[in-house]
C-alpha cells in the first residue's frame, strides 16, 4: 500500500524523489507518516485540506479488508 500512497502523493508534487513514507503498524492501526519538500507541503493537503481528505479516503477504502484502522500523516 505504500506504493499507492506514493503514487498519489508523487502525482501532485514536483519532484517524486522526494516522497518519503513510513509505516508503523500494531495490531489496530496502520499509520502511513508521507515526508515531502516544505514547498509542496500546500499542494498535498489543498484548498481547505480537501486533497489530503481525499487521499486518506482512498487509503481507508483499499485497507478496509485489513480492518484495521488506517491513518494518514502529511509532514515537511
């Protein structure tokens, strides 16, 4: 499942090379902690936060057979 979030996250940045993500995963919960550049910080979370909205509802629809609960951390 990383390589979707890197997928998508690469999609809307400038450079690919730059996304970074890291996975900490316990017996309810996986988290997903993306690293981008600060100057594309704006571009992953948009308008109002709706494109980060977006890309954790991607995430938990694709991780729902893990019933596990899937959290998505956007950092610089």
């Amino acid at each position: 499942m990383e390589e979707l979030l890197k997928f998508l996250v690469g999609a809307l940045v400038g450079d690919e090379k730059t996304v970074e993500v890291e996975t900490e995963e316990d017996e309810t919960s996986i988290t997903y902690r993306v690293k981008v550049a600060s100057e594309d910080i704006g571009k992953v979370i948009g308008k109002n936060g709706k494109t980060a909205t977006s890309i954790r509802t991607i995430m938990k629809s694709v991780m729902a057979k893990t019933h596990k609960k899937v959290f998505v951390k956007f950092e610089d």
